[in-house]
C-alpha cells in the first residue's frame, strides 16, 4: 500500500507543474498571488515528503503549509472581489486559532484539525460567494472565474468533510489511513486540474 500511496504522492506533486507551466506564460499581475500559492504546494510537498522519509512525520511543514497556503488564497480571493473586511476578519480569526492549535512544540508534531477544517470552511464560503455573484451577475458559466471557483469548492469542501473525520478514522485501521492519505492526494490533483482548466479558458478570453 506503501508504495501505490508514494506513486499517487509523486502524481500530485508532478500535477502542480500544469497550472504552474499556464501561468509562466501569462504575465497577470492578478495571478501573482496565484502564483505563489501553486509553488508554495510544490516546495511543501518535496519538503513534507523528505522529511517523512528521514523523521517519520512531517506534520510541522504541513501546518505552515496549511496556514501559508490560507492566506495566499484569501488575498486572492480579495483581490479578485471578496469583501477586504470579510478578508482580513476571517485571516485574523485563522492566524489565532493557528497560534493557539500549535501553542506548543509537541503540537507541532501532532496532525491539524481545528485550523484546517476552519480554513477549508472559509474557503468554501469564498468560493461560494463568488459563484454566485458570477450567476447574479449573468457572467460567462465558460469563464476562468466560473472554473476556479468551482474547483475550489468542490476542493475545500471535499477536503473540509475529510478533515472533520480525520483523526478519528486515521486511528481505526491501517486501510482507512491509507484511504484518506490517497483521498487528499487525488483531490490535490484534482485541484491542480482544476486550476490549469481554468487558465486555458483565461487564454481563450
């Protein structure tokens, strides 16, 4: 099982070159953060996979992955339209909560719950905001913006419901861990898929 869940990892971790690669070729200033976000999951994912492989647990890059990954994400949203209020209300309320849930060294080490599934909610309400101003609005259903947005909540929302059952089923068994690690792995491509669909629409505007 070990194996098919590294080549499923590698999958995804090659995955994040496709939206990277689309966007090297557009040069938007409102996909820098974008940008950003996509080589921050590269880097995150080499790092979180060497360091499992020398220390058993690479839990510590994956709250600052996760924590890092929120606030890119957010801003873009923000630049792309959401609320500067709602923004920067729901970083502060997220950077809390981060501090509080990593209060200590061992928590480091330990998985993320609180942060993560409050993260994968804000995002999912962000990406449902602006689905439906773009229904409201009448705008294009065939758009860069229909797509991301559509990504992102089917991700963070997908995520979201893994993540609240997360430590509980990953203490059942040996297979329902190999289950969800292979489930958050497939829904990282998912969105990289995503992501790269919805530049090739931007390239046809």
């Amino acid at each position: 099982m070990f194996k098919i869940l590294l080549i499923i990892f590698l999958i995804a971790l090659i995955s994040f070159f496709a939206p990277i690669f689309q966007l090297i070729r557009r040069k938007k200033l409102h996909l820098k953060l974008l940008y950003a976000y996509l080589i921050l999951g590269l880097l995150a994912h080499i790092i979180m996979l060497c360091i499992y492989y020398l220390l058993g647990n690479a839990n510590p890059i994956t709250h600052l992955y996760n924590f890092l990954s929120f606030i890119l994400l957010m801003l873009f949203f923000k630049r792309n339209g959401l609320n500067q209020k709602v923004t920067f209300g729901t970083l502060f309320i997220g950077t809390l909560v981060f501090s509080i849930e990593v209060s200590s060294v061992r928590r480091w080490f330990d998985p993320s719950f609180i942060f993560y599934v409050y993260s994968l909610f804000v995002i999912s309400l962000a990406s449902a905001s602006r689905l439906y101003k773009i229904y409201k609005g009448n705008q294009s259903l065939n758009s860069f913006e229909f797509y991301f947005s559509t990504t992102f909540f089917i991700y963070s929302v997908s995520s979201m419901l893994i993540g609240i059952y997360d430590v509980e089923l990953r203490n059942k068994s040996e297979i329902t861990a190999f289950i969800l690690l292979l489930l958050n792995n497939l829904l990282t491509i998912f969105q990289n898929l995503g992501i790269t669909y919805s530049l090739w629409k931007l390239k046809e505007v």
